[in-house]
C-alpha cells in the first residue's frame, strides 16, 4: 500500500486497553439486554440511512471496526468492497471469530491508526467511523483525524459523536462539573458542542451532507454524513 502522511501520529491512552480479553467483553456486552440490543439497531439504523445518503459507496473501510457489529450491516450491499479496520489486533482477532463464515470471506482485515491510516490517498468512496470521535477530546487530534479521512475517500464519511444540546449531554456536563480535577484529567468521552465539532469538519475539507440523531433532543449520538468538496 502506499505510504501514508509521516506526521506524527498521536496514541490515546484508552486504545491502550483494548487488549484480546477487553476485545471479547466489548463483544459480548453489545450483546446483552433488552436495552443494548435495542440501542444497537437503531445505531444499525442511523448508520444505514447514513449510507444510502452518501449513496450507497461500494468500498467502505470499517474504521474502527471493534467487534465486528456493523459487519452484517455494511454487506446487505452485495457488491460493496469491505475493509475492516481496527489499531487493535485482538479487535480485530475477536472479530472475525465471532461473525459467520459467510461474513467474514467478504472481509479484509487490516490493523492501522485512524490517524495514519493504510491506505493510499483518495483509496475508498467513503470511510465509515462508529465510536470513535467522541474518545477524542483535543481540538488538534480531531481535525487531524478527519483530514486523513479526506485524504483517504474519495467522496464521503459517515462519522458518530456526542453533541450537546439534549436531555442528556445537559445531564452529563453537570455531572462533569462536579467531578474531581483528576476525574476530569482521565476523562475519554467528550461531548462536541454542534457549532464548533462543524466548522472543524469545514476546516477539513468536508462539506457536511446531513445528520441523523439517535433520539433527537434526548440523546447525545449524532451521525454525520460528511461529502468531500462540498
């Protein structure tokens, strides 16, 4: 593959723990209760509806891909070129074991940084990026992150954070303020305030292409349909 940009590439503390027995657990936990197996449909949902609005892309890295959940989702395309994408190897390990041998033939696997991904430039039509962004608290590794998925794509991203202005990043904040300073300086989820989280995607190159909520008002995901260009 072609090299990709020798900048620097930030290590986030929380992507150390993703070690093969924290991979399994991951697994498993999106499988339990009634409320999980919920949530996750809807997230299946969202993150369809996203697709077909970037227009049904043909080759979609899975970045990261954890646990494999989105797999079957990404493969009701039956000619959609899939990339999975993960910085753990034990990710990507407990993946493949865990999803069907009719899923996993389809898939090519491959370990890389999100923010020096694998791949040679304008590779895939659309990167697709579940759970991420919102482990992402520094302003800089943000749009560092989002300029390499430009550099990558071709046409699109489709990207899930936290934002504000609902039911629940109100309950979080109040809950962050009376936190501990040390509490706070080992915090990994952030919650992006809608405006700022839009010029960054601007200041990447991205023009933003649409939106969908989890529960709009209550809930903090938001996922983005981001089109290069525009």
């Amino acid at each position: 593959m072609s090299a990709h940009h020798t900048t620097e590439t930030p290590e986030l503390a929380f992507s150390r723990k993703y070690d093969y027995a924290c991979a399994e657990n991951y697994f498993h936990k999106r499988q339990s209760g009634m409320a999980r197996r919920l949530s996750h449909w809807r997230e299946t949902q969202i993150a369809r509806h996203a697709l077909q609005r970037a227009g049904n892309p043909a080759s979609v890295p899975d970045l990261p891909c954890g646990a494999g959940r989105f797999w079957p989702m990404l493969l009701e395309q039956p000619k959609r070129v899939r990339l999975a994408a993960d910085n753990s190897t034990d990710m990507l390990q407990v993946a493949r074991s865990r999803q069907s041998p009719e899923i996993t033939r389809r898939v090519t696997t491959l370990q890389t940084s999100a923010f020096a991904i694998d791949l040679p430039n304008q590779a895939v039509d659309c990167v697709f990026c579940m759970r991420l962004l919102h482990h992402i608290g520094d302003v800089a590794h943000r749009i560092a992150m989002l300029r390499e998925f430009h550099r990558v794509t071709r046409e699109s991203v489709v990207v899930s954070l936290w934002i504000d202005g609902n039911y629940k990043s109100w309950k979080r904040q109040r809950l962050e303020r009376r936190r501990l300073e040390a509490e706070r300086a080992s915090q990994n989820r952030f919650i992006s305030v809608r405006s700022t989280i839009e010029a960054e995607i601007r200041q990447a190159g991205f023009g933003l292409n649409g939106h969908d909520d989890f529960l709009p008002a209550y809930a903090m995901w938001r996922v983005y349909t981001l089109r290069k260009g525009a």
